[in-house]
C-alpha cells in the first residue's frame, strides 16, 4: 500500500471533442521523467463529470499500462449515488486500479449518518484500498471528525483527501484517527504545511508543471529550505487557480507543451485572453521551479 507522498490529479487533454490519448501518454511520460509515478484518474482535475465510464476506464488503462509495476494508479470512483458508485469502483478495480477515491456524494447534501452509510456500503462491497475525498467547496457537505473516525474502523478504507485547507481540521482528524490512517493533502497552497504537520502526502494538481520540485518537497522531512521554497511558489501554484481546475492547469500544459491543446468540454470554457496571460507571466517568471 502507498498513499503517500506525492500523486497527480491528472487532467484529461481532449483533441477535437475526443480524449488525446497521444497527449495522456505524453503527460505521463513527462510525470515519470520528474519523479513522480502515482497518479489519480478520473478525479475532479480530469474533469470527471463530463467523461463517460468507458472513456475514464480506457484513460486508468493507459496509464496502467505506462506506469506498469513503478508506481501507484488509484481511481475516482466516487457519485451521490451509492448503487452506481459500488458498480464503477467495482468496474475499476477490475481494470487493474489499485485503490479508490470516494468524493463525499454532491448536490443531495445527506446528512452524516447517511454519508457514513454510504461509504460503509462501498467498503464492505469493494475489497480494494479507499480514500475518502472531503472537498466541501464542490460538494457543499462536509465530512465531519466524528464519522471519518467511524469510517476509519473499516480495514480498507485507509485515508483522506482532505482539501478543506483548514489545517486545524486536519489535525484533528489525525487525533482522532488510527496512526496508520493517511491524511494526503488536496490543497496545494497548504499541502507542504500539512505535511509538516504530520501529513503523508499530497494529491496535486500544481504537480503537473513542477513534478520534480514537488518530488524534492515531499521526499523526506519537510525543512526550512523547502518551506521557504514553497512559499516563494506561492504565485505560481495561485495562478493555476484563477478560475476553476482543471481550466488553468491545462492552459499551462499546453504552454509548456506537454499536451497539444486546453480544450475543455462543456460547461467548462478556456480562460480568457487576460487569464492566459497571467498564467503565461507566472511560467516566466517562477521557470526555476517547473
């Protein structure tokens, strides 16, 4: 089991409406050769709504196929619904996924008992490993200490994808927790000061551009140097959030040349000529750190 240090949440490039498979293998490609071999697929950063199963379980295939035994390759499995979240968690495991993100379930805002039953269901239905996905500024209902501790019980269910940024939070649930439970960062502003704090890792968007950097942060104990680092990167980890992820990110990918365009698919648009402009600055200007 790993689930910890440092995973890309990878985006998902799109070349005229249709995934850019050429573009994936590229990205991953470039991950490897900057040190980082453990990724996400099918999360929030690859625009998981708008793809369809089948394109998402190919794309964990690919990557599958890239990383081979080098690293680690989990899974977005999670929905509010709990039958067809059993069924794709189920789906993916049998592609080869090795372990599971659980999103908390969106827009029907259960009430805690029911988020517990619903995770509960998925462990006890799914054997494989499973982080859950806390992220309330998506899913407006948050996961509270209580019921992560509850949830903590289930052998399989290993860790967290805490992306709150509230550090006090993620301490707490650490307290509350059994020591070998993973506390990953999903908040890429704070990520290495939650390491610091008895963190084990980072689930990151911010490390498709500086993957070696990101490595070198996460790869032993957090010290001053890199701490001082990590705040100097601050303006380029903020530029990649100047309107919704994964829509900076990809901008700056394709700048850099590593997929061949930041086409999104609807509802999400291409920044502005302004926004890319800014995002282009940032690259210029913190180059030392990709």
């Amino acid at each position: 089991m790993s689930f910890q240090g440092v995973y890309t949440a990878l985006v998902t490039p799109f070349k005229n409406g249709k995934v850019d498979f050429s573009s994936v293998e590229k990205l991953v490609e470039q991950q490897l050769k900057g040190g980082v071999n453990q990724f996400v697929v099918n999360g929030t950063t690859a625009e998981s709504p708008t793809l369809e199963a089948e394109e998402s379980l190919e794309i964990l295939k690919v990557v599958l196929g890239l990383v081979k035994n080098k690293g680690h390759v989990i899974f977005g499995s999670g929905s509010n619904n709990t039958k067809k979240t059993i069924e794709f968690s189920q789906k993916a495991v049998a592609a080869g996924a090795q372990g599971l993100l659980l999103v908390v379930p969106y827009y029907n805002k259960p009430p805690q008992q029911g988020l517990y039953e619903h995770f509960k269901a998925i462990a006890e239905a799914v054997p494989a490993p499973q982080l859950l996905y806390n992220v309330p500024g998506r899913t407006i209902t948050s996961l509270e200490v209580n019921t992560i501790q509850r949830l903590a019980e289930f052998k399989n269910i290993v860790g967290i994808k805490e992306a709150t940024g509230n550090l006090e939070l993620a301490t707490q649930i650490q307290k509350a927790c059994p020591s070998q439970f993973r506390m990953l960062s999903g908040d890429d502003e704070t990520c290495l000061v939650m390491q610091k704090n008895g963190g084990h890792g980072v689930i990151s968007v911010c490390s498709h551009i500086m993957p070696r950097k990101m490595t070198e942060w996460f790869s032993g104990a957090v010290t001053e140097k890199s701490l001082q680092e990590f705040k100097e990167a601050q303006e380029l980890i903020k530029s990649l959030y100047i309107s919704a992820n994964p829509i900076p990110v990809k901008a700056a990918m394709a700048m850099l040349g590593v997929i061949a365009t930041d086409e999104m698919r609807l509802p999400l648009v291409r920044l502005s000529v302004e926004q890319l402009k800014k995002v282009e600055t940032a690259l210029k200007l913190y180059e030392r750190f990709l």
